[in-house]
C-alpha cells in the first residue's frame, strides 16, 4: 500500500493582498469621516439636513468597502490554496 504525498506551496498570509489592505483602510477613513460628519451635524435631525444625511452615507459606505475588502481577500487565500 503506497500513499501519495502533496508539496503544497505555504504563502505568507501576513502580507496579504494589497487592494485588500487598501479597502480596509479606505473603509475605516470613511467610517472616521462619517462619524465625525455625524457628530458635527446632529443639532438638526432631519432629513432634510444635508451634512448628516452625507455622514449616514459615508457610515453606510464604509460597511459597504469593508465587506468587499473582506470578499477580495477571502477569494484571493482560497485561489492561492488551490494552486
């Protein structure tokens, strides 16, 4: 009886992908600018309040970013596992 051995190549997970770690941070400044834009603009809730409604948008928008980040670097551990 005779087993097969596999060489798999290890990949440093440390370093990541790039435009992963550019999505993180782009969504963490955009959450930064929301909530700040929030904290400025919260007197006057309503909708027709410009400012807040900008910052509702950028905390929206940064959940948004993170979770393609979070998708782009999963899909990218899985592809280099698979080679």
């Amino acid at each position: 009886m005779s087993t097969k051995q596999l060489a798999l190549k290890r990949q440093s997970v440390k370093g990541g992908n790039p435009l992963a770690s550019f999505m993180t941070a782009a969504a963490w400044i955009s959450l930064a600018i929301g909530l700040i834009t929030c904290l400025f603009e919260v007197s006057d809730f309503s909708d027709r309040n410009l400012g807040l409604m900008v910052g509702v948008g950028f905390l929206v928008g940064s959940v948004q970013i993170y979770m393609i980040g979070a998708a782009i670097r999963l899909f990218s551990h899985n592809r280099a596992r698979n080679e």
